[in-house]
C-alpha cells in the first residue's frame, strides 16, 4: 500500500492574490474552449520556455486548487481509492479518532480491518461526509419551517 499523505497546503498570504488572478485567467481560458479537450500551456524555466499538453480534466481541478488556495483555504488531495488510517479519516472529517471509530463500529462508513488496524476508503469516506450533510440540510430546512410556523423567524 502506497502511504496517502493527506497533509493540508496553504497558501501564505502574499501569494493567494496570485492565485486569484491565475483562477481568473484558467476559468476564462476554460470558457472561451469549451471543447477542448486538451489544454497546452507554456512552462518557464529561466529562459526556456516548453510547451506541455494537459488535460482538460487536470486544468479543471487546478482551476478548483486555485479557487480554495487564493480565498485562504487549505487543501489536500486524496484519490478515491486511497485507503486512509483512522486518523488521517479524522482529520479529514475534522473528528476526533474516538468518534469516527464510533462511526466505523456504528457501520455508518464502510472500512476494512488489516490484521487488527482500521482502513477506509476515502471515497466511502466522503460517501459518508456527503451523506450528513444531506441530512444536516433536512434538518436545518425542518427547524426553519417549524420556526417560520411559530413566527419566530
């Protein structure tokens, strides 16, 4: 098994302007070639410039890298079929180890054991994160309605 490190970036503040204004000019490209399927882009190492093929895929998630990065956020990618540890699964939910492993043993996320250690996949992983927050809006949506029914709100 490959070791996920899931460890946050972020930006200091005196570069996410430059994110921003990357942001801007990769959504524009994007837009202006919706059909595109694949992205060049002109790479500088001192004074040699080569082009390199992308893509568009990989344009669009740089677009959303730059997005979370330039308004302050810090971000980790995962691939959906990493197998995270109990902790790197808490940290990415922001849970304590305790709780998730409550989630795991209450069969709320899918995960297997490996010799007596916990593994999830991080895409049961944000199954299960998409999940509660569904159920968080329901609830939410429910409190407002019972609220505006009382004339509380």
């Amino acid at each position: 098994m490959t070791k996920t490190d899931i460890r946050p970036v972020r930006l200091p503040d005196d570069k996410q302007e430059t994110a921003t204004h990357a942001l801007t000019r990769v959504r524009a490209y994007l837009a202006e070639h919706k059909d595109a399927t694949q992205i060049t882009v002109t790479v500088q190492d001192g004074g040699d410039r080569e082009p390199l093929a992308l893509p568009r895929e990989a344009v669009e998630l740089l677009a959303s890298l730059l997005a979370h990065l330039g308004a302050g956020r810090a971000v980790s990618i995962v691939p959906s079929d990493a197998e995270l540890t109990t902790q790197q699964a808490a940290d990415l939910l922001n849970v304590s180890r305790p709780f998730l492993v409550g989630l795991l043993e209450a069969g709320e996320i899918e995960y297997r054991t490996v010799g007596t250690h916990r593994r999830i996949l991080a895409s049961s992983l944000l199954a299960y994160q998409r999940e509660d927050d569904h159920r968080r809006r329901l609830v939410a949506d429910e409190l407002t309605r019972l609220g505006q029914e009382m004339g509380t709100i």
